[in-house]
C-alpha cells in the first residue's frame, strides 16, 4: 500500500485513467446525481442575471461533474472562485500609473516588470500593483490538484489550512517570461514563486469536499474509494499481462512436417533426410505460388500442430471475478456499472446506493450556494439560494400510478404528484394559466370570426330576397297595365329600390327564379303567338292580373303605415264617384308611390265589385286583415 497521502493519489490517478474498470465506474458515478438547477427567487432580472452567469459563461454543470471526478478518484476535491483583477504599473520618475496593456514593451525579468513609460518615456523598473474589476465575463472557478495541496490540521479545534505548492512547469514558464501567464497570475503567486514557498489559500474562498474516512494520522483528507480496490487492480494487472504473454506466444499455431515411416521403408537407413529436407521446402514454395499445385512423394508425410491453444489457457474467468471485486471494493453495485439493475422496493443495494447519492448532493448543494453567494456579493446584487431538482433513481411504474388515482380520488394534492414526475408546481400553474387565456382568446377570436361570417351571409341574404321582391314586382307590374292603374309598378320599384338602399354595400344580386319564371313565360307565349299568326290563326290575349294578387301587394303597404292606408282609402272614394278623365288626372297628381299603388289597388277592386268602398270594409278591419 502506498506510504503517504501523496503517493496514494499517485496511483489513484494512474487506475482513475487507465484501469478498465475503474475508470468508468468513476465516470458513471460521478455524473449520475448532476440534476438542473432550481433558482428559488421571484426576481426575475436577478435570476436571468446568475443563470446567465452560471450556465453560459461557467458551465455550473460542468464544474460539479469534474469535482465529482475528483471526489470518486481522490476522495477529496478543492475549489475557489476567481474574481478578475487587473494589473497596474506604476513609473518610479513621473508616478503615472498605467494599465499592464497600456505598457506595449513591458517584460517580467529577474521578477520584477520592466519597461518604457507610456508617459515619460524612460525605460525603469515599475512597481505592480492589482485592481478588483467587477467584470462577470472573467469569473472563473478553479478546480486545486488535490497532489499540490497540503493540509494542516488541528485535531483539538477541527480547523484546517490549506497550502498550495505551484507546479513546477508554472514556475518554468513564469522564469520564461511567458507574458500571458504573467498578466493574469496573481502577485501573490508570483511572490511564491519568487520565494519558493507554498501559498496559503484564503478558508473563505475554498471548497473542500471528502469522502468520509476513520479517524487516523492524516486528518483533514478524505478517503480514496480507488484504496480498497488498489490490490486487486495489481493482480488484474498480472492477470491481463499473462493473457498477453499467451496471446502472443499460443495464439498462432505453428505446423511441423515430418516423413512417416511404412512397413517397406526404414526412414533412417533408406531416406535421405537432407535431400528430403530440401525437397520439401521447395514443394512449400511451389505449392504458396500456385495453390492448385498437386504434389507427390515416394512415401507419406505426417504433420503435428504445435500452439495455437491460447483461447483454452487465457484467464478470462479470473479476471472478470477480479472486476466485480474492483466494483464491489469501491462501494457500487456491479449492475449499476454494467446495467441489469432494476427498480423494485426491496432491492437493497439499489436503496444504498441512492442514500449515498442524496449526501453527496447535498454537498453539492451547499457548494453552489457557496458559489452564488460570493459572486453575488462580490457584484454587490441580491443573493440567491439554488437547489437542485430531484434525484429519480428510476421510474416507479406502480407508484406513479398509484399517485394518480388518489389525485383523481382527491385523496392527494397535485402538487406532490407533480413534484414526484419532476415537475414545479407553481411553474405547471403558470403554464396552464397561459395556455387556458391562449385557448380563450383562440375561441374568442373563433367566435368573433363566425359571428362575421354570419352578418355577412344574413345581409347578403337580404339583397337577394329584396332583389326577388323587385323582380317580383316588376313581373307582376306588366300585368297591371291591363286593369288601368299605370302607376302601381313604379310604387312596387320604389319601396324595392329604398329596402335595397338601406342594406350596407355589397355583391350585385344574382338572377332570381322569379325573373327567369317571367322571361321564360314571355319567350313561350311571343313564340306561340308567332306559329298562330304563321298559321292563320289569331294570337293569344295577355291574361290579366289576379286581383287577389294586387289585393295581397297593397295590403302589404297598407300594413306597414296605418294612417297611409286610412288616407289612401278615403281618396279612392273620392275617385270612385267622378268620371274616368278626371279619376285619371286625379290618380297621377299623387306623389307618394305607396299611395298611388294602396288608392290604385281599391280602384280595381271598386271596379270589380261596383260597390262603394265603405261596402268592401272598413279601415280599422282592413287593416287587422292585413296584419
């Protein structure tokens, strides 16, 4: 076993990188309890502002796994935050202080800087000083060689110290002069180098994560899980040297080729063993350059294979005992690194294993809010507690669905249920918040639209029925020429043209069935009256109109205004007594077409009847009929 701390890290470092066993077993354990980050805060710009911080530029994530690289190799990890800093030289002559860019020829030589003054202009020796920046864009987190770090331990107090031994290839290029590494190490390492000491780390600005160990001489470190499996990785390699050896030496099979002796031949005294030597290695020749070659011998040739056993000598059981030793000595399920593992609540090792997982996130919990809380503070904003969401080992088929009857039963609230699928609560409220007002104002908008369409269709409705109205009139009008009233058509085409002129603007109206009834009607009877003619015969006469027809038109009217329909009344008793020329002139002075056609319609029905117009009916029951 290794003597010191040191050594011990030594070879965990060789078996974490080149074992086969090890080294995924690391990986896979290392990364397998990194959830997302939870930001608890109600802040949004100040939330926006850290997740910015510590998922673009410092890859939180990133940082806990390659800790945890440390903590399952070493047992132990270290840590710090570097806030950025910018160097400052000052000229001894004329005290202009200038940024370390500012200094174009500046050189670190004999540890001290060197260079032209920007203001002066004398070559001097300047004297370096550093400046805090309160720039998010160079804030980094250092990851501390456990190897380059020694503790001092107080075993009466607890407390610990941390050294840093700088690396020697820092140190060589720091002596080199390499200008980059110069500008932004820090004075005090610069000093260290200079002094050959070891640099103590500031307590405040460390993370120091262990694994837990027995309370020995070295204190203060943590325990190596690789130091269990370390002798057993040693004979793995023994093991996996000897398959080597016999891989190489048995795997190919090497044939010997000898004459047989017969009952007729003596092979020592009767053959000459040279001359068939030699006969034989040309017949080999012969036969590798043309493989069809049949060859013939005066007595048999027997052959013997020698090697060519390594897969029955090679130790492939012994060394897969030894890795599941390995995986076993290191605290983890075999299943768990080779998969098969699978979710039940009586497998032990599985529920071993996810206790040891919640403890080390919650060292890691504590390590992000050690993160946040100094770059908050150091940036002089609202500090912010982080968490990480759950842990899910695997997926509980039967849990879940248990869950979920009871949250249909009532018998448990949603927001466990959510919080075991791995989901926030207030955020799935938010969101089904949004989406029901994003379905409202969708079936809003629907509604709105279908109400449009539907006024749309109504009015356009509207023009055709008035424009079958006027065509309506405007057929029957033909025929009212017969009965002497020459005005009722145009009082039919003035109440159709003020309907259509009160509907809003749209599509002309399309030919109606009435129109084409009439044109259709008027086509047949011209083509009758000119095959009577053609033959001899008289043509027909023109029909006239129904009176009921004209009775139902002027009701219509008279329905509509009362008072017009008493007035039209009372005139057309008073046409009725005078002669046919006065009753005409009398007829065209009235202005109001719905006049003329109401006084026009009880002029034809006076006709009819020879009666007086008191003696058809009265207005007042004229006027419940038409209604």
């Amino acid at each position: 076993m290794p003597p010191t701390v040191k050594e011990t890290f030594r070879w965990c470092s060789y078996f974490g990188s080149a074992n086969p066993y090890i080294a995924p077993a690391i990986h896979k354990i290392a990364v397998f309890p990194i959830t997302d980050l939870i930001y608890e805060d109600d802040d949004e710009p100040e939330v926006r502002a850290l997740k910015e911080i510590f998922d673009d530029q410092i890859d939180i994530k990133g940082v806990i796994y390659n800790t945890r690289l440390d903590l399952c190799c070493f047992g132990n990890s270290f840590s710090s935050i570097r806030f950025p800093k910018m160097k400052w030289l000052s000229c001894p002559y004329c005290s202009k202080e200038s940024p370390i860019e500012a200094v174009e020829d500046w050189k670190y030589k004999n540890f001290t800087f060197v260079g032209t003054c920007p203001l002066c202009k004398t070559v001097t020796e300047f004297t370096c000083k550093e400046r805090a920046v309160r720039d998010t864009k160079d804030i980094n987190i250092v990851r501390w060689a456990p190897s380059n770090i020694d503790i001092v331990h107080n075993p009466i107090t607890g407390s610990c110290r941390f050294y840093y031994t700088i690396p020697a290839k820092m140190k060589r290029a720091v002596g080199a002069g390499d200008r980059d590494i110069i500008k932004e190490t820090p004075l005090e390492y610069l000093r260290a180098i200079k002094e050959d000491k070891a640099i103590e780390l500031d307590r405040d600005n460390i993370w120091h994560m262990k694994r837990a160990t027995f309370a020995e001489q070295d204190q203060g470190w943590g325990a190596s899980p690789i130091l269990p499996a370390m002798k057993t990785a040693f004979q793995t390699q023994i093991l996996r040297k000897a398959n080597e050896a016999i891989a190489i030496q048995y795997i190919k099979p090497w044939t010997i080729l000898f004459p047989q002796p017969t009952k007729d031949i003596n092979i020592q005294t009767d053959v000459d063993l040279a001359s068939w030597q030699t006969w034989l290695g040309q017949e080999i020749l012969r036969h590798r350059d043309d493989e069809n070659r049949v060859s013939s011998a005066a007595f048999p040739v027997g052959q013997v294979q020698v090697y060519g056993n390594a897969k029955a000598l090679m130790v492939t059981a012994e060394l897969k005992a030894s890795a599941e030793e390995i995986i076993i000595a290191m605290g983890y399920p075999p299943e768990f690194i080779w998969g098969g593992m699978q979710y039940s609540g009586s497998n032990i090792s599985l529920r071993m294993i996810e206790t040891q997982f919640i403890r080390d996130r919650e060292q890691h919990r504590r390590q992000v809010n050690f993160y946040a809380s100094r770059i908050q503070r150091f940036l002089g904003r609202k500090v912010i507690s982080l968490r990480f969401s759950d842990l899910k080992m695997a997926d509980d088929v039967q849990t879940k669905e248990l869950m979920a009857r009871m949250v249909m039963g009532q018998q448990l609230a949603m927001g466990p249920f959510l919080k075991e699928l791995g989901k926030n609560p207030s955020e799935n409220d938010k969101a089904i918040a949004k989406e029901m007002e994003f379905q409202n104002n969708l079936l809003m908008a629907r509604s709105k639209a279908q109400a449009l369409a539907q006024g749309e269709a109504q009015l356009i409705m509207s023009r055709y029925q008035i424009q079958s109205q006027k065509e309506q009139a405007e057929a029957q009008a033909k025929f009212q020429a017969t009965q002497g009233i020459p005005m009722l058509q145009g009082a039919m085409m003035a109440q159709a043209d003020q309907a259509q002129a009160a509907l809003p603007p749209g599509p002309p109206p399309l030919q109606t069935n009435v129109t084409k009834s009439v044109q259709e009607s008027t086509a047949q009877r011209q083509k009758q009256n000119t095959q009577a003619v053609t033959s001899g015969q008289a043509p027909t006469p023109q029909k006239a109109a129904s009176p009921r027809f004209m009775q139902r038109l002027a009701d219509r009217l008279w329905s509509q205004n009362v008072d017009l329909g008493k007035l039209a009344f009372d005139t057309a008793a008073t046409l009725f007594n005078k002669s046919h020329a006065d009753r005409q002139e009398s007829f065209r002075k009235i202005k109001d077409p719905k006049m003329q056609m109401i006084v026009g319609n009880q002029l034809a029905r006076m006709n009819l009847s020879k009666q007086t117009p008191w003696a058809i009916g009265k207005p007042d029951e004229r006027t419940r009929m038409a209604a």
